[in-house]
C-alpha cells in the first residue's frame, strides 16, 4: 500500500512539473518539439499510474482476459514514457545548438536511435511473453521477463543516459561561460543519471524475479524520468526569475555562442534565421532556443541589420 502511495505522489509531481514547464514555455512563446515529446510523456504516466491502480488493487473484479491486458498496458506504458522523457532531453539539447552543423546531425541521428530501441524494447516484451503464456493463467497476471530483458534494459538505459550527460559537454566546448555557468547547465543535463541509478534498480528486479516489485520500480522509473526531462526549463526559469530580481533592466546571459556559418540558412526544426557574419548570440537561458519572432517595436529581443547582414540578441 505504501509503494502505491509513493507511486501515485511521484506520478502527481511529475504530472505538476510537466504542466508548470508546458506553460513557461507557451506564456514565452517557445513550444518546441521537446515540449510535445515531454507533453506525450506525461500523457502515457497518467494513463500508466492508473492502469498500474487497477492492476494491482482492483484485478478480481475483472475477467482474466481483462487482467493480462492490464498487465501488458502497464509493461508498455512504461517504456512509453521512459523513452519519452529521453527524447524530450534530446530535442532540448538540439534546439540549442547551430543548426546544419555536424553536431547537430549526430543528435538527430541520436534521436532515431532512441526511437528505434524504444520499439525494439516494445517488441521484446510481446515476444518473450508471447512465447511463454502459462503466466496468464495466474490470478493476477505478471509475464517473467527473464535475463535478456534485464540485460537488454541495462544496456540500453545505461547508453542512453551517459549520452545525453556527454553531450552538453561537446555543446559547451567551444561556449564562452564562466566556470560557474558552465557547473550549472552540466549539472542540470547531468540529472539523467538519476534514471540511469533508478533504471538500474528496476533492471535488478527484472533480473532476480522481484515480482510485484518490478512494477512498483517501473512506476518510480518513469516518474523520474518524465521529472528529470523538465528539470532543464524549470531550472532555467527560476535562474531567469534570479536575474530579473538582481538587475531588471538587463537580462543576464547564461550561454553564448561567439561564431556564426558563413551562410543565411533557415533551420528547418526551429525556424531560426543564422546570420551571414560571425557575432555573438547570447541566450537568456536555458530555454531560450530560437527567436520568438520578428518584431519591429522597441522592445525586440531580435534585430536584422539586413544591410550589413548582422544578427543581435539583446
């Protein structure tokens, strides 16, 4: 009873984390394609806490056909918003970065491999459970997934993870930051390892048979998970929130880019304009990925010199 508690108040955190994070990000005018994964995310944990209730608090009173579909929603769901979450955490990583860069290429590249094991783990599970089906006869169903799902878990939320705490440091490399800046925005992407020690426990469980315990880390997984990929913005937000108090006239830059291609190019994803010659972008924070829009009133955060082919960010 009490892991469900604690299920449940991870599921309501996390669903509260999301909501606050969608609307900075629509009152900013910056939806992006990681906000719809993460948005996905929270969908898929609402769906999962409450097929997780019914699986483990109200089975009797459904027919055993009802029971093994329950078991499988909560199996699926989970590796839905796992994967996710992860995927949101990349496309925040893409959206800062120069776009038609080689970098940027790897992180796309990135993002269809962590699409691809998704339905890999998604196929696995039908398979193993399929092929061995004397678990649906129990009464409250719970297919053994063996070694090769545990091994398979580990492997691949271990990879993921270390990838998407390794790649801020490529994307700071070359950035002009004070040492604390840099501290700051590492430690924020470096929360994924959080997952990674919680999808260790979990793939513990599926290895050593824990049962019903297998669920109930699943459920932590994918709370933390889906709360981890927010941290980003809402840390962002608060700092932002700092900066306005200590000086409300000027903004406070937190990541800049002091090189820019040779070429006019429009970004494809988040319709951003690069400019022709190599200047500074400053970015508010870590929110800030792109331009909101092209204003012609004082207060632009943007202005085009189109004559001299400059690029400003106040």
């Amino acid at each position: 009873m009490s892991s469900s508690v604690v299920d449940i108040v991870l599921t309501i955190v996390a669903v509260i984390v999301t909501s606050f994070r969608l609307c900075v990000r629509a009152r900013q005018k910056r939806l992006w394609i990681d906000d719809a994964w993460v948005a996905l995310g929270m969908i898929f944990n609402f769906i999962l806490v409450i097929v997780d209730c019914l699986y483990l608090q109200d089975y009797e009173r459904y027919p055993q056909g009802a029971r093994v579909a329950l078991y499988y929603m909560v199996a699926q769901f989970f590796y839905a918003v796992v994967w996710s979450s992860r995927i949101s955490i990349l496309f925040t990583i893409i959206r800062l970065t120069i776009p038609k860069t080689i970098f940027r290429r790897v992180l796309m590249s990135a993002a269809i491999i962590f699409g691809t094991v998704w339905a890999l783990l998604f196929s696995q599970l039908w398979w193993i459970c399929e092929t061995e089906a004397g678990w649906k006869l129990q009464p409250r169903p719970q297919c053994d997934l063996g070694r090769s799902v545990a091994i398979t878990q580990m492997i691949t939320d271990v990879l993921a993870d270390f990838f998407l705490i390794l790649a801020p440091f490529f994307f700071l490399y070359k950035v002009r930051l004070s040492r604390a800046q840099k501290v700051r925005i590492l430690s924020v992407f470096s929360t994924s390892a959080i997952t990674t020690i919680v999808s260790l426990t979990h793939a513990y469980y599926i290895f050593s048979d824990g049962g019903l315990k297998v669920i109930m880390a699943a459920i932590v997984e994918a709370s933390m998970s889906l709360i981890v990929a927010n941290l980003s913005v809402v840390v962002a937000f608060i700092f932002h929130l700092k900066a306005e108090e200590d000086s409300p006239s000027t903004p406070t830059p937190i990541v800049t880019f002091g090189s820019q291609p040779r070429k006019r190019v429009r970004d494809s994803l988040a319709t951003t304009f690069i400019g022709v010659e190599s200047t500074p972008i400053v970015l508010e924070d870590l929110s800030e990925s792109r331009p909101r829009s092209l204003k012609t009133k004082d207060y632009d955060e943007i202005s085009f010199n189109n004559r001299e082919g400059k690029q400003t960010i106040d």
